[in-house]
C-alpha cells in the first residue's frame, strides 16, 4: 500500500511534535499522520517506515549505533 507516495522501507528525518494516548511519539510525514515508537516530543531523527495504513504509517527511529535494524522482519 502506497500513501501519498510514501512506502514502506523509505526512510524521512522528522521532529516529533507530540505524543498519543499510547504513548507513541506523533508527527506527520507528507500531510499523513505517523506514529512513531520509542521517541518523546521535541526528538529530532531520521524514521524508517514500517507500516502504511490507509490514513496512517506508522515507523521506527534509526539509531546510528544499531546496524541490524535493517533485517527482515
């Protein structure tokens, strides 16, 4: 699935501006709004997208120390 052009494996830099009642960290990435794990409001990174919803994606922050991040899942 394809939203807005974004696709799954791509890789955007963000700044999160919030959080969601989960605790998920929230920005958005070409107007759709993305949830990302493992961040606080202000974390400023670069994300990997992991899921595209029909109105959502949700994506993982890339540590530069974490070099298995890229296995297939």
């Amino acid at each position: 699935m394809v939203v807005r052009g974004v696709r799954v494996g791509e890789t955007y830099e963000v700044e999160i501006k919030s959080l969601t009642a989960k605790g998920d960290g929230f920005t958005r990435i070409k107007g759709v709004a993305t949830f990302v794990k493992n961040t606080v409001p202000g974390w400023k990174g670069v994300v990997v997208i992991k899921k595209v919803g029909p109105s959502y994606l949700i994506a993982e922050p890339i540590n530069s120390d974490q070099s298995s991040s890229d296995k297939e899942q």
